[in-house]
C-alpha cells in the first residue's frame, strides 16, 4: 500500500512539472502559486541554507490559519532557547503571508511534494533537531524519514476524530505513521481517548495555542489609517476569511439589508475572480483597500474590501460585530481572532473539525447561520441592543483568558 501512495505522488510529481512547462494556468490562481512554488523547490532551500547550520526546529503547517498555532510556540521557543527556525507550508495563503516578513522564523518555505525521495533530501538539507507538525498534517514519507533518523516529532492541537482515517479500513498506513510522533499534544479528551484506542499513550491534553496567538495580537499596538478613516465614528461589521460563494451570498445579503452598517470584507484568498465575485453582490458602494490612502473620502462608501494578506487578525479590533467564513466546508477559519476582541460572531454549520465553535455556541458568543435568512435575523437580534453587545464582549473576555497558557504547557513537553 505504501507503494501505490508513492506512485500515486511521483505520477502528481510528474503532472504538476509538466502543467507548469505548459503554462496554461491562469497567473494568480492558487494552483498556479502552488506550482511555482514547488519548482526548483529543493535546489532553492539548498541555496538558502548554510551548511554550517544547526539547532534547528522544523515546524511543518498546511496554511496560514494553522500558522497561527505556531506563531506563539515559536516566538517562546526563539526567545527562550535560540534555536534555529525553519516553517515550511503546503499552501501559498501561508507562504505569501510570511514570505517577505517572518519575525523569530529563520527560514521559510514550501514544503517539497512527500515522495521519498524529497523527504531524504530535504532533511538532509535543514538537518532538524526536532520535527513539529501542527494539527492533522500527515506526511508519510516524511513521517518515516524523520522516524528512520530518529529525530523527535510532534504533532500539535491534533483533533483525532471518531471517522479519522486511523479507523478505516483504508487507514493502516497512516495508523503506521503515528508511531513516528513522539509525543501527541490534543485539543481535547476525545482525541486523547482515541489515541488511546489506537494503542497511543504519549499523549497530553494540552489546551489551544491559538488563544495564546489571539491574545498576543489584540495586545500588539497596530492601527491602520485607511481602515480608521473608512470607520470614522461608525460601528464596522468586519466579514473575515470569506471563502466561497456561499460565505458571499450571506454577507453581501446582509449589507445589502442593513445599508446603514458598514462593512469590511476580507476574502481568504486574494484572488481577481473573488474580489470580483463579491463587489458584484453588492448594492451599496464598495471600494477596494488598495484604492485608499490616508486621504480618501468615505463619506460615500459602505464597503470596504480588504485585497491584502496578513493583516485580518489585527483588523477585528475596529468591528462590533463579525462573520467568519469557511462554515460551509470543512475547514471554518479562526473564530478564536474574533472572539478575542469581544466580538458576537457568527458563521457556517460545518464545525465538526473545530471544538472552539461548539463552546462559543454554548457560551451564547457564537451562533450558526445556514442562510441570508438566518444571518439577517441573528443581526437584527444584537444589531442595536448594547446590553446584549456588552454581555457578550464579558463572556468572551473571559473565555479567551480562561482558555489562555497553552504554549507554555507545550513548549515545556518539546524540551522534556
């Protein structure tokens, strides 16, 4: 079986190299980004990498999202210890975010395709102390590299869930890889109960890191002057991580409604087809973000959409209320960056990878929409009632601080 998942990779390997020689992708799609980045991938980090270089951290994180689980993880680890950082990403949402401003991180890169033989390669290039995979990122090839060089692996906020693949029929290959992880830090009891079906027993349940990344923003001093004039006195919605035309129709549904809210839009993929699809949804006047300066009248303007990365955890801070796409797929983007503020919010059904919506709907925080009709009423519901805003900003305060200290537990578990 392990031979089929590497040919099944070196006959994507091959595909992906002769797509790119044909140069038929649109320039700004995702998988265009994608294929550009996996091109000379090897040769580049060779290039990059001293080979004097040592006490390393791999730390491996599909996205920008599940950077964020990162992000405090390595700023102790760099503060506290000096070790060498590298992060590598599969998606081009991560990459670009950091690509050209990365601080505490050494080195950044996409992560080569997992054959064998770019795991070989790869590792002897970084040369890492320790592994860290964040999440669900299960690797196969570099799996059992880094288990045949003995290197300590970590697998971090790691949600092992009843259907994961661990327990189908098809899944023995990558039940065999958990036996590289040296250590299993969980989100929840669930998943450590499952580990332990699975025979894993070096397992701690460790908390959420993403807390501790949402707290470090809200207190980093940051203003933006464009959103600051687009604001003036007004209360903003801020849309964040809108993915796709369901998370579209809902929120421009919505301003459409209530004209006399304004909006900030941030897409999660800065994409033509995207920024488009939104301003044309949209009754009121909306303007893009790289249209602005400090100087821009707004006094007509109803929409503000945002058309650059990297800057959504820090905008929430203007909103008094916010949505949160991703719900009507399986990877809903972080509330948590929301939340940290005070802020009610709102987002799609499909939340069953995730376990911060669940308490945030427990708490009376977070609510479900499925439709316009549903966001349109949970609106109305807290739209002009202040006492309901600030009850809900109290309750949120607080669970974010409750749920705080999780990198510390972890950091302390990777120098044992």
């Amino acid at each position: 079986m392990n031979d089929i998942y590497n040919i099944i990779l070196n006959i994507g390997a091959f595909i992906f190299t002769f797509i790119f020689k044909l140069n038929i992708i649109p320039p700004k799609s995702k998988f265009k980004k994608f294929i550009e980045g996996q091109n000379n991938l090897l040769a580049n980090i060779k290039n990059e990498i001293p080979d004097s270089i040592t006490n390393v951290i791999w730390i491996h994180a599909s996205s920008l999202g599940e950077y964020g689980v990162a992000r405090p993880i390595i700023k102790k680890l760099k503060e506290e210890k000096g070790y060498t950082i590298i992060v590598t990403f599969f998606s081009p949402t991560g990459y670009e975010a950091l690509e050209h401003h990365h601080p505490d991180v050494d080195h950044v890169f996409y992560l080569p395709l997992d054959t064998s033989k770019n795991a070989y390669a790869f590792l002897d290039i970084i040369r890492p102390q320790k592994a860290i995979f964040i999440i669900s990122e299960y690797w196969l090839n570099y799996l059992s590299e880094l288990k045949k060089r003995e290197i300590p692996t970590y697998l971090i906020s790691a949600i092992i869930k009843d259907n994961a693949p661990f327990f189908k029929w098809y899944g023995s290959l990558f039940k065999k890889s958990l036996n590289t992880f040296t250590h299993f830090m969980v989100l929840n009891k669930k998943s450590e109960s499952n580990l332990n079906k699975l025979g894993y027993f070096n397992v701690s349940l460790t908390g959420d890191p993403l807390f501790d990344n949402a707290i470090a923003v809200a207190s980093t001093p940051w203003k933006d002057d464009i959103i600051e004039g687009f604001a003036g006195q007004r209360d903003l919605f801020i849309a964040g991580s809108i993915s796709d035309k369901k998370d579209i129709n809902l929120i421009c549904s919505l301003a459409n409604k209530f004209r006399d809210t304004h909006f900030v839009i941030i897409p999660h993929e800065i994409t033509e087809e995207m920024l488009s699809q939104i301003k044309y949804n949209l009754d009121g006047n909306a303007i893009y973000y790289s249209e602005c300066n400090a100087d821009t009248d707004f006094s007509s303007t109803q929409i503000l959409i945002v058309d650059c990365l990297g800057v959504l955890a820090y905008l929430y801070r203007y909103g008094k209320w916010a949505y949160v796409g991703g719900g009507f797929t399986p990877y809903l983007h972080s509330i948590i960056e929301a939340t940290v503020y005070g802020l009610p919010v709102a987002f799609g059904p499909m939340i069953h990878r995730k376990v911060t919506p669940h308490q945030l709907i427990e708490l009376g925080i977070g609510n479900i929409v499925r439709s316009a009709s549903d966001i349109q009423k949970w609106f109305e519901t807290i739209k002009d009632n202040p006492n309901k805003i600030k009850e809900i900003k109290d309750i949120a305060l607080n669970y974010t601080q409750n749920n705080s200290g999780a990198t510390s537990v972890i950091v302390n578990l990777l120098e044992k």
